[in-house]
C-alpha cells in the first residue's frame, strides 16, 4: 500500500496551509505522551513546534531509570537465608512492579513510549522466568537505552538474566550448544527475518555467545569460562575465537546498513504510521548508520513536516494502553494502587499484558488489537473510569464540568461545547456532520431545548457534569476514538 503523506523529513514550520494549532499539538502528545490536559495544549501552542519537541526529547533523555527497589538485587537464596517463603514475596514484588509500570507509563511521557516500544522489540515473558529482580534488571536496561546508542542496548539487553533464560542463553554451553538467542538476535533483534545472515551464522554465532549458565532458579547469572565454545568461529565471513562481545561488534560493523534499515522501519510504524514511506526511513537509516543514535534521529523525525502532515494525524490503532492511558492524560486524573492494577488487568484482558507479549516477536498492533473479544474491553476501560469520577462518595465528579470549560474556552454554546470535547478525543473528529450532530444530541441529554436558545444553559448548568459523561461514553464507542 502506497503512503499518502509525502511530506519531507525537513523541519515542519507552520504556515496558513499547516498552522500549529490544537490537533497538531494533541497529535504530539498523543504520540509521544499519551496525550494531554488541554491547559497544557494551551500553553504549548504559545511555542514552536520544535521547542516543544525538543522539550520532550529533552525531557526523555535526561530522566534516570526508576529508582530500584529494595528487592532488586536479592536471588532467591537470600530470602531463603531471612527465612522468608522466596514464592510469597517474589508475586508480591512483581505486583509492586507492575503498579510501578503503570505509574511510569503516565507520568514519563517520551521514555514511557519507548520503554514500551523496546519491550516489544526486545521481548521477554515473564512466565518464562518469573522472578521480580530479573524484572527490574531488564526494565532497567529498557529505560537506560530508550534514546540511547542502539548498539550499547544490543549489548546489554543479551546480558539481563532475563533474555538469557527467555531465549535460552543459560542453556547455551559448549558441549551442549542452543541456537535460540543468535537467531534471534538476527531475524527479529537487528536484522529481520532472512535479511543478512545464513543458517550457519547462527550455529557459529551461537558458539560464541556460551559461557553464560551459572545460577540456580531465580539467581542471577554468571559467566563460566569453562563452558564457553574456545573454537574458532566464522561469523559474517570473519574468522576468530569469538565471544559475546566479538558478535555484536562484527555484527554491527558488517551489518551497519541492514541494522538501521530494520530499526528505523519499526520505529517508524510506532510513531508514524503503519504503512511505511521508505524515502523517509532510507533517509533517517542513512543518518542512523553512522553511529546508531537514536536521540538526534527520532528527534529529527518528530520535528518534521512529515511527523505533522495531516495524513500523519490518525493513522494509528489505539494499543489497549492508549485507550486508558490517553484518558487519563487528557483529564488529569491520578490513580491510587488499586486503579494501577486495574490498568494492568484492562489492558491485559484487551491482548497487551505489559511483562508477557504474545509471542517473541511481539504485538504486532494496528488491527490485530481488535477483534470481537478485545473490542468490548476496550470499549469498558474508560467507562470504568468515568463511573470512577462519577463516584458520589469517592468521585470527582466537577472534573467533567472543569474539562468541558477548559476545551471549550467556556463557551456556552452547546454546538460549539459539544464539537470541542469530541476533537480533544478524536484526532481527526467525527466522519461527517451527522455523526456530530447525532453526538450533540447525547450531549444535550434531557435538559429541555429552549434551555440551550434562551440563555438557561451555560456551563455551570447543573447537569453539566452528567452531560459530559454521557458524551464521552458515547465517543468511546465510535469508530474514530480507536485511532490516534
């Protein structure tokens, strides 16, 4: 399928054609933070457009990693020696964990998107290894590298104890060889499937990464130079006793153009679109292969007139994480531990349980998010949540009010009120008038007619916030809200 946004990777300066304007700004956020509050969309439209990218890009590189926690550096034998149950307290961790994601993909906006993205780059499961320190260990490297050196990350991310037992590192010895990490290493890691590298690559280069196989269950892993391959090894045509070290530095000084060609594709059907205009990605590979980078690249692309070109701007399928996560941002809600885990669970029963992708090569997403099971849970995720403002006793229920002032500038015009809550939810509004019209009509709810004519209805009307609500479910449920 051929691209219709032929825009250029040169900086995007607005203009009558293109202003920098509020679905620009929401396009932005949307794709790089989830979204957000319109006083914030507001603020940032008294800006550039590259100030503010810049600004996040900024914001990305310079947040540290999530502070570890005090289990982080504990095997099972050191609960053992306390005399504690290693079982009890290690699903206690990985509970506390997952709350943490939660809380991390909220509030970290850019390093969030692409902690996740690497996630299902680089899969792990957690059913595999299940234990709560080797979470944190590859979570870690995940933040750490997120718009780091590319190279460095491939380094390190072989190196988590949890890599080495999902793709069976701790299980590749010398006498007895395991194939399952340099294969994918090629075909789904840094090259793609059948592009580069030979069958006989893999058996050499899986030679060369042995050595890593001491550790019981839920210990970390250390190296053993008695079970490593000390052969020689042909690797990309290149003969030495290689090791793990060796592989990746052959690999990416053969392969540098391969490399960036395949990374840069899949970063940019994250954020740009799924149907991939190659000019663009040859363009950003060539800039990648130099020294494999990702800070100056993506920012380069968010920057562009390609990132901000109208064909850009919903384009994407929702992951079950936009669909809450977006919600969320947008109205300025904070959520206590119970609610973390109720993302967590929401966003698992609709196919993305964050720590357990469906295969090794990951969400596929755009339609293979939806299907007749996932599409009423995404559907519930955020009528959960606004039943939870709604609340009488625990609710916050004047937030619908709040909102609906600030999208609209205060507006009391129920037209005008109604189309704005719509186009901060949906990226390019709704299909056609009617579909607005039928929309306004939910919106004006009971409240008689004469009301919204003769200057009864405002704002601070009293059914305002119920109003609101009922919009917002309804917009839930059409077709537009599930792109971004």
């Amino acid at each position: 399928m051929a691209t219709c946004n032929t825009s250029s990777l040169l900086p995007y300066v607005p203009n009558s054609e293109k202003p920098w304007n509020k679905t620009r700004a929401q396009h932005l956020y949307r794709r790089l933070a989830y979204g957000a509050s319109p006083e914030l969309i507001s603020a940032v439209l008294t800006k550039s457009p590259s100030q503010i990218v810049d600004q996040l890009v900024d914001e990305a590189v310079g947040l540290d990693p999530t502070p570890a926690p005090s289990w982080a550096f504990k095997g099972k034998q050191a609960y053992d020696d306390e005399g504690l149950d290693f079982e009890e307290e290690n699903q206690l961790n990985i509970g506390e964990w997952r709350r943490q994601i939660v809380d991390d993909q909220i509030y970290k906006g850019l390093q969030s998107l692409l902690t996740i993205f690497w996630h299902n780059h680089f899969v792990t499961q957690l059913s595999t290894y299940n234990c709560a320190h080797f979470i944190y260990e590859y979570y870690a490297v995940l933040q750490k590298n997120c718009i780091g050196n590319f190279k460095t990350f491939v380094r390190e991310i072989g190196l988590t104890n949890a890599m080495l037992v999902f793709l069976n590192g701790k299980d590749n010895k010398k006498n007895k060889p395991n194939e399952n990490y340099a294969r994918e290493l090629y075909e789904l890691f840094t090259l793609g499937e059948n592009n580069g590298y030979t069958q006989d690559d893999i058996v050499e280069t899986s030679k060369a990464l042995t050595g890593y196989n001491d550790g019981g269950y839920c210990e970390f892993i250390s190296y053993n130079e008695n079970t490593f391959n000390t052969s020689e090894k042909t690797i990309f045509n290149r003969r030495g006793n290689w090791n793990y070290n060796d592989v990746i530095d052959i690999l990416f000084e053969e392969k540098a153009d391969l490399i960036a060609n395949f990374i840069i594709t899949k970063l940019y059907r994250f954020f740009i679109s799924p149907v991939v205009n190659e000019t663009i990605v040859n363009e950003l590979a060539v800039d990648f292969a130099v020294d494999f980078e990702l800070e100056p690249v993506l920012r380069k692309l968010f920057k562009s007139e390609h990132f901000f070109d109208s064909e850009a701007i919903g384009v994407i399928i929702k992951s079950p994480y936009d669909i809450s996560l977006n919600f969320l941002k947008v109205m300025s809600r904070s959520l206590d531990d119970e609610g973390k885990n109720q993302i967590h669970w929401n966003t698992s029963a609709a196919g993305q349980p964050f720590l357990q992708p469906v295969d090794v090569a990951g969400w596929q997403g755009d339609f293979d998010w939806i299907n007749t099971s996932t599409l009423t849970a995404r559907w519930s995720f955020n009528d959960q949540l606004t039943w939870q403002m709604w609340n009488e006793e625990t609710g916050e229920r004047e937030k619908f009010r709040e909102f609906a002032k600030a999208v609209s500038e205060n507006s009391s015009d129920v037209y005008t009120v109604a189309r704005a809550i719509i186009d901060t939810f949906l990226a390019k509004g709704l299909n056609t008038e009617a579909d607005y019209t039928v929309a306004t009509d939910i919106f004006m709810g009971n409240v008689p007619e004469n009301y919204y004519t003769d200057g009864t209805w405002n704002l601070d009307f009293e059914s305002v916030p119920w109003q609101v609500l009922l919009l917002l479910q309804h917009i839930f449920r059409v077709p537009e809200f599930q792109l971004k």
